[in-house]
C-alpha cells in the first residue's frame, strides 16, 4: 500500500490524524497511546465526524483545560524543550517506528523553531506549538502511520495563504516562519494562494517534511481508499484528504 496526501487545502497535524483514522487506521492503538503517555491532567481528546463542505471527514480534536490559558501558576506544564518532549514519546507505549518518527517530526519543527528565533535547539521551547497539542497531535500521527505501513509516500504541493496571525509574539507573516524554514531545508513544494491566513502549520509540514521522498505519483493508479481529515481553520475548504493506493499491476 502506498499513501497520498493531497495537501491542496493545506495540512496540519490534527487534520493528518484525522485523514489516517478516516483511512482505517488503528483509533485502539491511538487510544491506547496517549493513555500510555499518563499525559491525562494536561489534555483530552474528541473524535468526531463532522462534514466539511457535505463531505463527511473524521474530526480530532485535542482538549486543553481552561485553566492552562489563564493560570501562570501552570505555565511550566506548557514550556518543554526538545529532550522534554523526547522522554515523553519514549515513555509512551508504542512501536519503535512510531518513536523514531515522532521524534523525527518534533526535531524538524524544533530545528525550524531554533533558527527563527536565533536560539540553539535546545533552548527552543515548544509553546509556541502547544506542546501538548503538538505532542498528542504527532505521537497520534506516528502510532497511526506505523499500523497503516506504507512502502511509499507521495505528497502535492503543500498549498498555504498569505496575511498574516495572531501569536504570542505579536503578528507573524503566512506562510509562518518555521513553515518557510521546513520548505525551504527539506525542499517542499508550496503554493501560495489568496486565501487568507495560515493552511500550513509548523506540524503539518514537518510531517510532510519526515516523509517526503520528492517522488512523483505514478502516472496512473488505483484507489483503495479515501480518509479526510477536518480542519478547524474557517478558510473555504479545510479537509486534508489521504488516499491509500497500489499501482496498476499490483
């Protein structure tokens, strides 16, 4: 089986989970996962089906408590380096593979991070991302990747708006800085469109970026099945869809 991430209405990480369940991939070994990770007091998720434009996607959505927002006093929950987060996968109870790739795609957006802000790497601390957010939504994506084992991996062009958000450092141009340094290092395509704000976030394209191999769809191929992932972003089409394909003559 190989996959295809047709990123033409962007991708995120919570969108890919959501295409991978969409797809068939194990929501027991997820569940299973982010329970082993004892991570419970700092978040809760929600799958859901939701329609995007009449069709039907799988929804994942993790859940920050509300005092995280408001409290100072829980700040230090949400400021974790590198190696912080790196001993939380390896506690959590999944393959080796889903390890490797999770740890993958944090040191990506790391690495992203650290020469936006002109820091080492391992003062980089990820609040910026969420860290928990981030840290449910790429341990999911890993462990759901592992159970589908694909033998290849192709991806569109990473297609992302202009303008610009909201964060905690003030505004910041889209595509945002650490999705400009992911491109630009891993040499992912990307497009630029009128929609406004951001369709490609920092954990979407270091997974795109983990994955990416630079080779093309075959010319022709049959389709086994379709995943869509919903996005939460309000631009015209936020779905992610994934395909799981064999070539002809397979």
């Amino acid at each position: 089986m190989n996959l295809y991430f047709e990123c033409k209405s962007g991708i995120s990480g919570d969108m890919s989970v959501a295409a991978l369940l969409d797809l068939g991939a194990s929501r027991e070994k997820l569940e299973k996962a982010l329970a082993s990770m004892k991570l419970d007091n700092e978040f809760k998720y929600v799958i859901s089906k939701k329609p995007v434009n009449a069709i039907m996607a799988t929804d994942f959505d993790v859940i920050l408590p509300e005092h995280h927002h408001h409290d100072a006093h829980h700040h230090h929950h949400e400021h974790r380096n590198l190696d912080d987060v790196n001993k939380i996968i390896e506690k959590a109870e999944i393959t080796e593979n889903a390890k490797n790739l999770a740890k993958k795609i944090f040191k990506i957006v790391a690495e992203a991070e650290a020469k936006v802000h002109g820091k080492e790497i391992k003062d980089v601390h990820f609040h910026e991302v969420g860290a928990i957010d981030s840290i449910a939504d790429i341990v999911s994506f890993a462990v759901l990747f592992d159970d589908l084992g694909p033998e290849k991996v192709y991806f569109s062009t990473l297609t992302d708006g202009q303008g610009f958000v909201e964060c905690q450092h003030g505004k910041i141009p889209v595509p945002v800085p650490a999705v400009c340094e992911i491109a630009a290092k891993y040499a992912l395509p990307l497009k630029i469109t009128e929609n406004n704000g951001e369709m490609v976030t920092p954990t979407g394209a270091a997974i795109a970026a983990a994955l990416y191999t630079g080779e093309k769809l075959p010319e022709s191929f049959v389709i086994e099945k379709i995943g869509y992932g919903a996005g939460k972003r309000p631009y015209e089409n936020p779905v992610l869809r994934v395909m799981s394909l064999k070539e002809k003559g397979e």
